[in-house]
C-alpha cells in the first residue's frame, strides 16, 4: 500500500536542492510514501498514481520537528512556581526537587501515562522525532525506571542523573557523583543512547560534569551538556571539549564559547520555552549563526521551566525574540534537531528517509512564525502513517 501526497504548493525538503538555501523548497511538488518511507518527490505533474492520495491543495509540506531536549518522565504539577515567577519570583532551578519528590511516589503506569500523553500532544504539533530526558528520579532505581519508560516512546533517551544534587546528598555531593558515575550509569546503559549533565551555579561545576560526561562516554553513551542556562560558565567549553553532540540553552556566552562552538561539530540548541516561561533575557541565536555555529531548537519541555511541548511556538519566539529569520528557526527546528542528535534520517524529506512529515493548514512554512499560536499542524506522518484526521 503506497500513499500520494499530491498538490504539495510548497515542499521544504531541506536537502539544499531548489529555492531556498539549505531549505531545499520545491513548489507544485508530490512526495510518494512506501513502506513507511519517502519513495519518490517530484513534480506534481509526474505523479505516480498511488493506492491512497492526500490532496495538500496547495499547502505547505515540512520535515517532522526533531525535538532534540525535552524532560518528559516526571509526575506533578509547578504552576504555582510559574505564577510566582510571572509575579517576580526569579528562577533557580531549586523546584526541580519538588518534581523529583512526586516523580519518586509515583507508580510506573503514571509516569508512563504522562509520557504518553506528552508525545501525542508534541505529535500533534508536528515533532515526529522527540529526546526523552531522565532526571526527576535521582536514585539508582528511578533513573533506570525513568529511562525504561522512555525507550517505550523513543529511541533518543538521555541519561540525566546529574540533574541536581538530590536532598539525601546535599552534604555530600562527591558521593553523589560516585553514585552517578558507577551504579546509577550501570544500571541506566542498557536504556540509554545520551548522557547530560546540568553544569551550572548550584548544580553540578566543571570538575564534577567532566568527570560524569567522561565516564558516560567511555561506556558508549553520546554527550549533551545544559550549559549557561542561568549564567555564564564552563559547561558550552566543556561540551565542545568532550566532542558533545549539543550544547544546550547557551543563554549565557562569552566570545570565547561562541569561537569554540564554531570551531567544532557541537550544536548550539536553543530552549527559548524556558526563557519565556521564566521571564529570561533569550540567547542570541543571531550571534551564533554570523559566527558559523550550527543552531537547533528545542522544547526542553518539563514540568518547571518550559512546560510547552510546541515546536511551533518554539520557532515563532526564536523569530520575534532571537533574531532569527523564519527560515533559519525552520531549519533548526527540523534539521538542526536532527545535527543535535546526530541523526542522518530526520528532519530532511528525500528518498530513502523515514516519511516523517507534517502538512500545514498554509501555503507556506513562513507561517508557523507569521500565525503565532495558530494550530496550523493539519496533518502528521509518522513513519508513513497519517497521525490525525484534517
Ligand atoms: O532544562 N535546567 C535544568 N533543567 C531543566 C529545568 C528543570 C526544572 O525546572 O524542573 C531545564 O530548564
Ligand atoms: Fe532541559
């Protein structure tokens, strides 16, 4: 059974190939889809027949959102940290213990309900690929479930024990890093494909993030490093010196971090949810790319900082607030997703690659900036398989 996305008016592909720059724009275009994968793209005129047709009328096609950072096992709610914030309280990350306390008490069918829910709700929104994050458990046991629960929905899961110091260790934060780097990573290898550290003031300082990101990486594990979120610090150098595949939030760089991030392969990913749900100045993502730095976004969808699993919302604030073109907040929301995690198969329509796909409710990929806070995602392929009704 082949499908036939017809009467594409504009396609981003982003190969390069057509109009566009590295957005690959193709106008008046069909894409074919067999087993599961993109088969043929073309012009509409030499559509193949198919045994199933959508009929795009005109609208625009897009690679799925590949969001790369997101902390989707956790149980509670922090809305009241939230309007404490929107009425001046600053933040400090000091309420990710609240969420570890209720992830704790929470069975595994609760915790799995609200991944669950969360990715359906970012499928909706047009992310076909998504990074599922532990760190709300913190003791041997809750990590290995957190990241357990996660390969149920993904294969991108990170390791994230070094989340913060939790409240059993506060006098004694080295033996809380001899825990991370020996069982608790142990017992997390066989769930995850990631390991992260929150290196900032408060959290985990360049000493300790070494140390845990090495020994991760020595076990197979790819490196991703939160880094200057709160303010400036070591942790984007660090990354860039592990050979980490992102660096994350980059809120807070020196011209020296941004010269190390275009000299390497690493990632700037941007979390612009989180600067907007704790009412922060946002990173310059403008900066970044004058200087060659390849940008990514991301949801960093959590319970604290972020609570948005929209990929949209994300590029339309990366345009009105980072400086990006629409065009370029697209590309990071797709491909740079897919550079961040290292993936060749994501967030780029040719043949060959999964159908991973959104139809918009629009005649152009502008929109999704231009139409703040619209839901314009009309139509999601997962893997060649439509996700919801028009
Ligand atoms: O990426 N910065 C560290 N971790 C999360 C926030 C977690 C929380 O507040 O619960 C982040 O923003
Ligand atoms: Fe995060």
């Amino acid at each position: 059974m082949n499908l036939l996305i017809d009467n594409i008016g504009e396609l981003v592909t982003n190969t390069g190939i057509g109009e566009g720059g590295p957005l690959g724009i193709r106008r008046k275009a069909a894409l074919l889809v067999e087993e599961g994968e993109v088969a043929w793209i073309g012009p509409a005129r030499y559509a193949p027949a198919a045994d199933r047709r959508i009929d795009a009328d005109g609208r625009a096609v897009l690679p799925g959102f590949v969001d790369s950072h997101a902390h989707l096992v956790f149980a509670g709610d922090r809305g009241a940290e939230f309007a404490a914030r929107m009425a001046g309280e600053p933040y400090t990350g000091g309420g990710i213990r609240t969420t570890v306390a209720a992830t704790r008490a929470a069975d595994d069918d609760r915790l799995r309900d609200t991944v669950g829910r969360l990715r359906a709700e970012a499928m909706r929104q047009g992310s076909t690929t998504i990074e599922i994050k532990s760190g709300y458990g913190l003791s041997v046991a809750d990590e290995a479930r957190s990241l357990r629960i996660a390969t149920e929905f993904t294969p991108e899961t990170t390791f994230l024990g070094a989340h913060v110091v939790p409240p059993e260790y506060a006098d004694r934060p080295d033996d809380y890093v001899g825990l991370v780097c020996g069982p608790m990573l142990r017992a997390a290898l066989p769930y995850a494909k990631w390991i992260d550290v929150f290196c900032e003031r408060g959290a985990f300082d360049a000493d300790h993030a070494r140390a845990i990101l090495t020994v991760g990486q020595a076990a197979g594990l790819g490196v991703r490093v939160h880094a200057n979120q709160l303010g400036p610090g070591p942790g984007v150098q660090l990354g860039v010196e592990l050979g980490a595949a992102s660096v994350d939030h980059c809120t807070h760089l020196s011209d020296l971090d941004v010269d190390a991030l275009a000299m390497s392969e690493t990632v700037a990913t941007l979390l612009p949810g989180a600067e907007f749900s704790t009412r922060s100045p946002y990173p310059d993502a403008r900066r970044l790319l004058d200087a060659g730095v390849t940008v990514a976004l991301a949801t960093d969808c959590n319970p604290g900082s972020s609570y948005t699993s929209s990929m949209p919302f994300c590029v339309a604030l990366a345009v009105r607030e980072m400086g990006m073109t629409p065009a370029e907040a697209v590309w990071a929301a797709t491909a740079g997703g897919a550079r961040a995690l290292r993936r060749l198969d994501a967030g780029v329509l040719r043949p060959g690659v999964p159908a991973d796909l959104s139809i918009l409710d629009a005649p152009s990929f502008l929109h999704l900036a231009y139409r703040p806070g619209v839901p314009l995602i009309s139509q999601v392929l997962h893997n060649g398989v439509p996700q919801c009704q028009p």
